[in-house]
C-alpha cells in the first residue's frame, strides 16, 4: 500500500513488529484448535519466529544488544557540520572526505565541486593517488563502524592517523569528531 499511494501508515522499521503481532490471533486460533501437544508447539514456534523477527537487523537497526557491528550513524553532527563549513571556507584547494561526508554538500553546494570522495582510498589504506592536498577524516570514519552506500557496513582495520602520516601528511587541526590532514610539502610553502 505504501509504494502505491506515496505515503506510509506504518514506518518501515515497525512493519516486524506489526508481522508479530498480526500473527499472535493467528496463533490463538490454532491454539485453540489443535489439542495440547500441538498448543505447545504453536506457542513454541510462535515464539521462536517473534524472536527472530525482532533481532534482525532492519529491525533492530539501532539496538546494539544482538549486532554491536551494525550499528551506523547516519547523520552529520555539528561538529562534523562546522569543520566542513571551517575547512571549505578557509581552504582553496580540493578537500578529500568519505561519501556520506561528501553527500552532505548539499549544505553548502557553492563548494561542491571542491569536495572529492576518497571512499577507495580509505577503504584500501592507500593515499598515495589521491590528488588532494588536505584530506578530513570524521571519527565515525577512523573508529566506528561506517556504511558507504549499497547496504555495505565497513570497520577499518588501520589507524587512519599513523597511515596518513606514513604516507606524507600532517595533522593540522582536529575539531572535536574531524581531523584535517594536508599534505608535508604544501603545508611547508
């Protein structure tokens, strides 16, 4: 109903629980209709599937009790926001960040073209191509688990830190979830 008329009565992530709970008068009437041997066994498989259905994942996408690794965060925090909107306004030069950070150019679209997604190069651990001279590395990114489109949930397995410095950066400034690398050379001009 919902792809039908553009509008939900019911938000996607509720739609397990309501499955659960349509099925509960169903399992009441073959409880009722089956002698005590097949009640258990209603109940017992009732119960199994409720469990299942609660702990999967689009289910259960914010709760780290049964997933701890699939928990993403899908939205810029302010301090994200504010070391965009520092770095874009007082740099020049083309800024390399991850996609999600890259899609939130929308808030401030004259920069747009300036801001470059390095996804291979974080996911690879390899700099070395990137042609940007100052590169932003959110924490979510660096320490986190992270999603880069396509259901994909990434964890580095590097530090992000000690890699950027190995391969000529420099850390110049860190606000408090953002970390600005540049390159040794042009940080030395």
């Amino acid at each position: 109903m919902p792809s039908l008329f553009g509008f939900s009565l019911i938000e996607h992530r509720w739609w397990y629980i309501a499955q659960i709970f349509g099925a509960l008068p169903l399992a009441a009437l073959l409880a009722s209709v089956h002698p005590v041997s097949g009640r258990v066994a209603v109940i017992v498989l009732c119960g199994a599937l409720s469990f299942l259905m609660i702990t999967g994942m689009p289910a259960n996408m914010d709760n780290t009790t049964f997933s701890k690794n699939h928990l993403v965060r899908y939205a810029i925090t302010h301090d994200e926001e504010q070391a965009l909107r520092y770095t874009m306004t007082n740099y020049d030069g083309t800024v390399g960040m991850d996609a999600y950070y890259t899609l939130a150019s929308h808030l401030m679209p004259k920069y747009r073209e300036r801001m470059t997604n390095i996804t291979a190069e974080i996911l690879s651990g390899d700099y070395s191509d990137t042609a940007c001279d100052l590169i932003l590395i959110r924490d979510e990114v660096s320490s986190g688990v992270f999603a880069f489109g396509e259901g994909k949930i990434y964890k580095l397995l590097y530090d992000t830190n000690d890699r950027l410095i190995d391969e000529g950066y420099e850390l110049l400034y860190c606000f408090d979830s953002v970390r600005g690398y540049g390159k040794v050379e042009q940080v030395k001009q």
